[in-house]
C-alpha cells in the first residue's frame, strides 16, 4: 500500500480486503493509523 504522506511504498500493518461483485473484484487498502478498520462502517 502506497502511503503518500511520506512517499512510502509499502505501509507496515495495513489490512487488504478482495471483494468481489459480478463482474469485477477489487481490493481495499486501509491504513493501520485508522484504528480497526474491521470495525468501521
């Protein structure tokens, strides 16, 4: 994960999500600074 706050490429503890709906999957980044992102809606 990509964290242009400090040009950094990879971000230590971030979680990835995959979600899938027809027709396309994408993936979710979310940086670890947001607390526990499995929590947040």
């Amino acid at each position: 994960m990509y964290d242009p706050r400090c040009d950094t490429v990879f971000v230590e503890g971030a979680l990835h999500f995959d979600i899938s709906f027809p027709n396309r999957n994408i993936r979710i980044n979310v940086d670890p600074d947001v607390g526990d992102a499995r929590q947040r809606s």
